[in-house]
C-alpha cells in the first residue's frame, strides 16, 4: 500500500480517479497545465506541466518516484502515460501504440494496412480542396487529427460547406492536419474493454446518441445496447485483433464505433478509460469500478474482473442546451428529479443565468444524469421525462446595442 500513482490532467473527468486512488491510501500527484482545475486541490502534490510535454512529465516522475502513471479520460495524454511507464519500467501500453491510437490519420493507416473495414477517407489540410465530384452521392465528416470530444467535427455535404468548416476544423489541431472521410450512416455505439493477459476480460457496449448533424457530439450512452448478437461479436473480434496487433494487453480499452449492414467499423480506439460518464455508467450497469481496476493495474497490480456480470438498463446523460445564451432551467423540476428513484444522479456544471454555447462538443456541456429503468424502453422514457421536467434551455440576452429603435 501507499504507493503513489501520477495522474495526467486534473480536471472534472480526473475526479474519480483521484478520489478513488486516495480512497484506496495511495499518495497522488496531479499534473496540467492548468493550475486552477479541481483535481489539483483534492491531490497530495500538484505539478503545472503540460501533459503533453513528455521529458518534462517525466522529469516529475521521476522526482516523486512514482509507481504508477494514468491518463484516464484523456486521449492527449495517453501517449505521454506511456512513454512515462515506458522509461520507468511501469505498467503501461506500448508507446506506438498510443501515438497510433491518438492521431485520427495514423489510426486510419493502421486500419486499412491491417484490412480492417474502413470508410474512405483523406489526409486533409488548408493547402488540398477536394474534389467537388466527392460530394454528389454522400456525406463527408471532417476531424482534426488529434483532437477529442468531438471538438472540430463536422458533416458536410458539399465542397462549399466543406470550405467554410475547414478553418473551424484546423483550429482545433495541432498538427495543422485532419481527416476527411465518409460519413457511415449506421448504429453509432461506444464499447469499454478491460483487457487481461492479451484477452478481453470485461466488455460493456452502450448506444450512443448523438448530437443533430452536422454536428456529432455525443449526448449520451445507453445500455443494454440494441446491436444484434452477430455484430456484437463481430466488433468484438475486431477490438481483439486490433489491440493484438497494437500490443495492448492489458487494462481499459474505450471505443467507438458504428456498425452498417453486416460490417463493424472501428472509429476510434483508445487503451484508457471512456470519459462521459462511462464509469459511473459500467458502476450502474455491472456493478464493476472500471476506475479501481485501472489503478490497481497501473500500480503493478493483476486484478481480474468479474465474469458472467448481467446489465442492468441505464442511460448517462449528457446535458446540453441548442443555443448560446443564458443557461435557464425549471429549479423545481430539478430538485422533484433528484428525488425521483431513477435519477441515480442529476446535476448541473454552472448556475442559472451562466453564458452557455450550443451542445456541439463536449466542451460545451452544461451538466449531466445518470439514469435506470427496469428495461431498456423505460430507461428511454425516463430519459425523455428528464429533458421535459428540466426544461434546460439557453435564452437570449439582450445588449445595449440588440434593442431596436
Ligand atoms: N466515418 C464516420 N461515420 C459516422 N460517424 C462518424 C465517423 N467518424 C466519426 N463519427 C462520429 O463522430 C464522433 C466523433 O468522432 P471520433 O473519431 O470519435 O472523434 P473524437 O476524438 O472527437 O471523439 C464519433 O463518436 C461518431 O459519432
Ligand atoms: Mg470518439
């Protein structure tokens, strides 16, 4: 016991793992490059480094003599995490790997060299114009390369609205680069991976809903997912290849995929835990702490996951107004919600009145819900129920110079 584990990045999603780890008495250092971010308060020691400066994370590493390293719902991080534990000799995935798994293009290439289904896709910058003919028959979406949360993403449908989001969408990568590819339309769903000894441990598949195009960002998860048993275990075989070829062995593995006519098309893989909620959701749904698990694990730890664990029907929440404006709910309908036996949780990220920007990434979010149901149709119904007693919405504020006349 009292080891210290180092965590990447100390903002809301970070929470969890470092309550959990003090919870459990390990000694936690956090580290971001910002200072004013919760998790810093809650840690034994702070550090103000940006996670993606690797020699200087590891310089602190080092210092604190640390036992573990996690970049927990964080994709910029998982690299810096593994070349960390690379270094230290800690537990951790492979290096490559994580580089491949974070770039949106490198992954693509990874994909279509190993002959996994694919969409069309191409490497896009503000140098290249597509070709107009790409957008007679189809949908196109659009993705800085490394980004996350759906920040930057686009669905477009000509060369002209291509034209107009690309700045948008450059401003959101680092490298000055992304990725246009087609737009599959299909069962859009998030899968949880614990992975042991090179084999897939635990899974937890949920559906995923999605903000209205052209954006995509996601609004919530539900489970028990309705993807057949046939495409269930199609993804399933893919995930495994996939992180057999990548060298991933161990611990949580997030993913997000969509599934059309008979094909499962991995869109993203990440060998970290999910953010949005997924681990109060895998706590609701299995009864299994993904965020105990993936400490033990980075702490040198061999911890097995359960097997043979039922789901029970929930839905996470993610909350979100249309418009910029002035955040507005109905407080009594709040405080009747939180009250109500589904509603496993409700709560809001800001006060009423608080400037909020339309839900189109996860960024913008204003709040989120937990929600159960004895199937998945009444989960469905309650969420429904949720949105219609919050009534969250944002109103205009009116400015000295709007008022006319
Ligand atoms: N080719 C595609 N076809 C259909 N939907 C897609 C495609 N690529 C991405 N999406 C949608 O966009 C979301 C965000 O894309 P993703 O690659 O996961 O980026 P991020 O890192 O922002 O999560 C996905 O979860 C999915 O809903
Ligand atoms: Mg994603």
């Amino acid at each position: 016991m009292n080891k210290t584990l180092l965590v990447l990045a100390a903002a809301r999603y970070q929470l969890d793992t470092i309550r959990c780890a003090r919870r459990l008495g390990h000694r936690v250092v956090t580290l971001d490059n910002r200072p004013d971010n919760p998790g810093h308060r809650e840690a034994d020691k702070s550090y103000n480094i940006d996670t993606t400066d690797m020699e200087a994370v590891l310089e602190a590493a080092r210092h604190e003599r640390v036992d573990g390293v996690i970049a927990a719902c964080t994709d910029v991080a998982v690299p810096t995490a593994a070349f960390v534990s690379r270094e230290l000799h800690l537990p951790g995935p492979p290096l490559e790997s994580a580089l491949i798994t974070c770039s949106k293009i490198r992954f693509r290439e990874f994909l279509a060299g190993k002959r996994f289904p694919v969409p069309r896709s191409l490497t896009i910058d503000s140098s290249r114009e597509p070709d107009a003919a790409l957008f007679e028959h189809r949908r196109w979406i659009m993705k800085p390369d490394q980004s996350s949360g759906s920040k930057g993403i686009f669905v477009v449908c000509s060369r002209a609205e291509f034209g107009e989001r690309l700045p948008q969408m450059l401003n959101f990568s680092p490298t000055q680069t992304g990725i246009l590819e087609e737009f599959i339309e299909g069962h859009q769903g998030t899968c949880e991976l614990v992975l042991r000894h090179a084999e897939i441990a635990l899974t937890c598949i949920s559906d995923r809903a999605t903000a209205d195009l052209p954006y995509v960002a996601t609004r919530g998860h539900f489970l028990p997912s309705k993807l057949s048993t046939a495409l269930e275990s199609k993804l399933l075989i893919e995930l495994a290849r996939a992180c057999n070829l990548l060298g991933i062995t161990a611990g949580p593995v997030d993913c997000d995929f969509v599934a059309a006519g008979d094909q499962v098309y991995l869109l993203e893989l990440s060998p970290r835990m999910g953010g949005n909620c997924i681990s109060a959701l895998m706590r609701q749904a299995l009864r299994f702490d993904i965020v105990e698990h993936s400490i033990r694990l980075a702490l040198g730890e061999d911890p097995a996951p359960p097997v043979g664990l039922g789901v029970r029907p929930c839905a996470a929440v993610i909350l979100g107004v249309d418009e910029a404006g002035s955040l507005t709910y109905d407080p009594e309908g709040m405080q009747s919600l939180q009250r109500e036996s589904w509603v496993q949780s409700l709560s809001l990220d800001m006060d009423q009145g608080a400037a909020v920007e339309p839900f189109i990434n996860g960024r913008n979010r204003v709040g989120e819900a937990l929600v159960i149901g004895t199937d998945r149709e009444e989960v469905e119904a309650k969420v429904a129920e949720l949105y219609r007693r919050l009534r969250l919405r944002a109103i205009q504020v009116s400015t000295p110079g709007s008022k006319k006349g």
